[in-house]
C-alpha cells in the first residue's frame, strides 16, 4: 500500500510567476479597454465630446441598424471597454469587440478601402484601425486576460480561500 495521498492541492504547481506575456496581455487589454471605454462612453453617456445614448441610436438607424442592435453595440463598447481594463469578462468583452469591428467594416468602412484617411482626401475612414482592433481583440480572446487581471482564477480577490 502506499502512503501517497491523492490531494489534488499537493499535485497542483504553484506557479505565481508573472511572465512577459502576462504584461504584454495586460497591456493590450488596459489600451483596447481604455480606447473603447472612451467610444462607449461617447455613445452612451455623452462624454469626451459625444452626443449621447439616443442620439447614437438615430445616427446608426439612418445607416439601416435597428435599434436594439444600436444599443447593444453602444453598451458592448463601453461596458467591453471596462471589462478589458479590469479583466473582468475580459474573452467575452473582446469578441464583442471584434464583433462591432466586422460590423463597423462591412457596413461602413469596406468601400472606402484600406487605409484611414489621413489628409482629407477620401470618403471616408478605411479599414486599417478596425483591423487591428480586431487582431488585438482576438489574441485577449485566445490567450485570457493573463495573471494581471481581476478575472484571473488565480487571483483571490472573489475566491473563498
């Protein structure tokens, strides 16, 4: 017979390290949250110069966006935004993201082409900052919000101990 005992707390590394990677992610996830909480709150609350929650809504409605939809892309911004920067939801919030990035491309950007427009001489914004939007929402979806991050299962702050 042996003596081991099968405790699963014992088997489990305790590895507390916070690695490049953890810094990188929380970098990414502090400015994509910081850029898109500043849009959401544009749109919803009518700071940083915005217009506010139902004049967003009658703007997207004249580019054919029902208005639910037009409130859900307005709250995934700004909630999206503070779920990023405190890594709370934090998968969750950057599909919603790049989710409003797709939306925004097909529905307004695409025919202006690629590059934003920088010196006034096109249409309108191309699709160049949508797509890395997109990209660097994607590697928080994948990767988690690393171990600087409210909604780390290693961090304690909500856990029984």
């Amino acid at each position: 017979m042996s003596t081991l005992t099968h405790d699963a707390t014992v088997a489990r590394p305790q590895n507390r390290v916070i690695t490049a990677i953890d810094w990188g992610l929380l970098f990414l996830r502090l400015i994509l949250g910081a850029v898109f909480f500043a849009h959401g709150a544009q749109k919803v609350l009518g700071w940083f110069g915005g217009s506010g929650l139902s004049a967003t809504v009658q703007g997207m409605a004249h580019m054919g966006i029902p208005a639910p939809l037009a409130y859900l892309a307005s709250f995934t911004e700004f909630l999206g935004g503070l779920g990023l920067i405190f890594g709370v939801l934090s998968r969750l919030s950057a599909l919603g993201i790049a989710i409003n990035m797709i939306v925004a491309i097909l529905l307004v950007h695409l025919p202006n082409g690629f590059f934003m427009n920088w010196f006034g001489q096109q249409k309108g914004e191309g699709i160049e900052y949508h797509l890395l939007v997109i990209g660097i929402a994607l590697m928080i979806l994948l990767a988690g919000p690393g171990r600087l991050a409210i909604g780390d299962p290693e961090v304690r702050l909500f856990r029984k101990r």
